[in-house]
C-alpha cells in the first residue's frame, strides 16, 4: 500500500482573501491596539491626533503579518538576524570547512599520542555499592 505525502506541508491555509489564520490574527491584535487608542486618544486630543498615535500600531501589525525574508515570517527572520548580529564573530563562515570540531564529537586524533582519554568505568562493570554510593551522593 502506498501513501502520498503533500509536498508542501507547512504551508498554512488560506482562509480569507489570501490570508492564512496567523496573518489575519496578527493583523487584528495590531489593529485592535491602534483602534484603542485611536478611540482613547479622540475623546481627549482630537481624531487627527488619534490617527496619528493609532496607525502606525495598525501599520505594523501589516508588516509583521505580511513580511517574508527568504520565505521566513518576521519573527523567525528578526531573531536570526539578531542571533547573526551577536555572534557574527564567533561564527565566521569558511568554505570546506567542518560545521564540528572534532573534540566536541569525542574523536581521539591519531597524530597526537601524548594525549590520552579518561574513561570513566561503566556502569555495568561497577559494583551495586559503588552505584548506591553514587545514587546517594545525588
């Protein structure tokens, strides 16, 4: 028996007007927050000065609903470039290059024989009062 996997499962469906779920759920978040202070700020400023406080709180939630940066949604997007900006030292880019070092993967490198590994016994070789030792010392 033979099963068909969708190829494009993560994309979200479209629900109204080209927008999927998310998107529409941001947009009205960001809007609810601009509307109330839209409808805050006119009571006691004025409608001009309320438009001016609550759009750009209307117009964000647009940006962050609808944005895409190499097909990733804004969030994503804004913490690798935060995440790239930290450690864009720490982390250069070189071509060839293993994404590993080889002691953080645990091999013993043949050209070097003055350095020796440490095995700890196992716990299968160690007595039940060695290991009740240990559980206590916990």
């Amino acid at each position: 028996m033979q099963y068909k996997i969708p190829i494009q499962i993560e994309n979200e469906d479209v629900i109204v007007a080209g927008l999927s779920l998310r998107q529409l759920m941001i947009m009205m978040v960001w809007g609810g927050i601009g509307y109330g202070i839209f409808k805050y700020t006119e009571t006691r400023l004025g409608a001009e000065v309320g438009v001016i406080l609550g759009a750009p709180f209307a117009i964000i939630g647009v940006i962050v609903a609808l944005l895409k940066i190499s097909e990733m949604t804004f969030l994503p997007a804004t913490l690798n470039f935060l995440r790239l900006s930290l450690n864009s030292k720490s982390r250069m880019w070189s071509q060839w290059a293993d994404s590993y070092s080889e002691m953080e993967v645990g091999y013993i490198l043949p050209n070097n024989p003055q350095k020796e590994v440490k095995s700890n016994k196992s716990y299968d070789q160690m007595s039940s009062d060695e290991l009740e030792n240990k559980i206590g010392k916990l």
